[in-house]
C-alpha cells in the first residue's frame, strides 16, 4: 500500500516552524513478528508533540531522531497483525506514527469497543491520555477533597476542562484561568465552574485573592510562568499543585526567555506540595482512572469538545493552534474515516 507520512527534517529550535517536518510518500512498511499495522482514523495534536519536535535529551526515551516518522496519540483499526493480542479489524488507541498506514508495536496500543453513545473524537479526549491525566492529576497528585478550592489553567483547553468538570462533578468549588472573554464566557455558561479569570486582562494574582480569600487548596497546572508564581501567593497551608504541563515555556525563542517564579519561597511558608506527573507513571492503575471518566462522562458530568483538522497533510501547521491557544476543543486531525 501506498503511504504518506510527516518525517522530522530538522530539529524544532526556538519558536516553531511547521517546516521541521517534510511530507513524503512511500511504499507502507509490512509488519514483522509481534507487529501491528494500522490504518490512522484519528491523530492527536497535544503540547507535547512541540515538545518532542525539539529532539531535546530530556525527550531521549523517544526514539525520534532526524529521519523519523513523527508520533502521536491516535486512534486507528488494525489492518494486519502478527501479534497474538490483535487481530484485523480491532479499534486500537495508542502511539504511532503521523501516517496514513503506521507499524504498532502491542504495548503502546490498547483495543476498544465502538460504542454508539461515544463519539470516535472522544477517544483522543476524555477516554485518551487526557482524560487519565485530569483524573490523576486530580485525585492522585492534587489528592482532591471535598471541601477543597480548586484553581485549574489553560481550563478551556483539552486537559484543564475535563479536570475542571471533574472538580466540579465532586462539588468543589472551581476557578478556571483561561485567555480571552469566550473562553472564560464558556468555563461559566458550558462547564459550569464557580469563577473564570481572563489572564489576558486581568491581574491573575490580585482576581485570586478576591475569588479564594482562605487560599487555594489543590491547583492543576497547565500552564507554568506567571500564573504559576500567582498562585504560589495565593495558597492555602498545604496547597496540592499537580504540574501537567508548562504550555506558556514551550514555545520560547530562547530559554534565557523562561519566567522564574519570583513566590516559590511561598511553597516552604504555606507547606505546599509540586509534583509533575506524566501518565505513563501510572500504567498498572489505568483502569481505575478510565471507571472514574466512564461513570462522570454516562452522568453527563463532563462533556467532550473536539476541534477536529482534515486531513493529514495539515497536521504540522494545525499544531499551531495549540501553541496559539486558538482550537477549541481537543485539537486532532482527521486522517481517514471508518
């Protein structure tokens, strides 16, 4: 079979440029022993793909290189397998490549079923890492309780609204930071939090203070830089701080341009906590996460939102609008249908 695919050309230094990758066509690879082939329905465009375009040694567990297929979180139906675990025709989740036609090694892909009152989307947003990473970050690192104040960033995103529903199926009262008037007007009128904050215009340390006068007990963050050091000010004695992302550090033209946080004594006077956490590190307890998700998503609790970009070939300039804050809803691309 004839296939196309996104290859990394060069390394993504200082702000990205989507011409770091090259487009080519070629012949599609033929699975070996213990191999999967899939055909791509569904890819993922997520913070981190920035990240890894960066070929930095902190992303050496990766094995991209130059000459590498791009990968990513996708969603796809197994054409050939000679793997014990799948057969043809079974809808995988999982890592591979940016192509039409991707080699699946067994561990980074799962199977599920196709279910009429879940749409396809869905499963590269709240059934997908982003749905277990607003789970864990919240009732693992944030160890969330019921009386605890929540403040949630980038809360209009992907992420930071499904922990925000989250918070908010529990009860808790919840206050999303967000860019631009429709963003906040969307955290209020769709997902139903106690507050929004428009970081764009107003003072996120001072609006804080006024919307969490005890302080803030849990805070998932997304974000990283300056409404990080506000929060770091605005604490609760023994604020929880689970660190998912550091989305306004990722695009820096340098990094002698990444923002200190000038509160971080804060952390030892409020006794507060900071763990980063990536989901992988909680593998052996998914589906404990994935039955959290299941039951709030059949309760109607939290809702999925997907921004969805035909066609493979839009994939590297349909990055952007993460890296602008631009999507709305889960950002992915449309490769092929069912």
């Amino acid at each position: 079979m004839e296939n196309d695919a996104w290859i990394i050309d060069r390394p993504s230094l200082g702000e990205y440029s989507p011409d770091c990758l090259r487009w080519e066509r070629r012949a599609s690879a033929r699975p070996k022993e213990g191999e999967v082939l899939v055909k791509t329905l569904l890819i993922s465009l997520d913070p981190t793909s920035r990240n890894w375009l960066k070929l930095e040694k902190s992303s050496a567990y990766l094995p991209l290189a130059i000459g590498s297929v791009m990968i990513g979180q996708a969603v796809g139906i197994v054409v050939e397998s000679r793997s014990a675990h799948f057969t043809p025709g079974d809808m995988v989740k999982g890592m591979w490549g940016w192509e039409r036609y991707s080699l699946a090694q067994p561990m980074f892909i799962e199977r599920f079923e196709l279910n009429p009152t879940i749409p396809l989307e869905a499963h590269l947003s709240i059934f997908s890492h982003v749905g277990r990473a607003a789970a864990i970050g919240l009732f693992e690192i944030g160890q969330m309780g019921p009386d605890d104040v929540v403040v949630v960033s980038g809360a209009a995103g992907a992420t930071g609204s499904l922990a925000a529903q989250l918070a908010k199926a529990r009860g808790n009262r919840v206050i999303g930071v967000a860019g631009g008037p429709e963003k906040c007007r969307l955290l209020i009128n769709e997902f139903g939090l106690d507050a929004a904050i428009d970081y764009k215009t107003e003072d996120v340390a001072a609006a804080l203070a006024r919307l969490c006068p005890d302080g803030i007990n849990v805070y998932f963050d997304n974000v990283g830089g300056a409404i990080l050091d506000a929060v770091l000010s605005n604490m609760a004695i023994g604020c929880r701080i689970a660190v998912c992302g550091a989305m306004s550090q990722y695009d820096l033209a340098s990094s002698n341009n990444a923002y200190g946080c000038v509160n971080f004594p804060q952390v030892l006077f409020r006794r507060a906590t900071i763990r980063g956490f990536v989901v992988p590190d909680f593998s052996s307890r998914l589906t404990e996460f994935d039955d959290i998700l299941e039951r709030h998503y059949q309760h109607g609790q939290i809702r999925h939102r997907a921004h969805v970009v035909d066609g493979l070939e839009m994939a590297p300039e349909a990055l952007r609008h993460v890296l602008r804050g631009s999507n709305d809803g889960k950002l992915m691309v449309r490769v092929a249908s069912i």
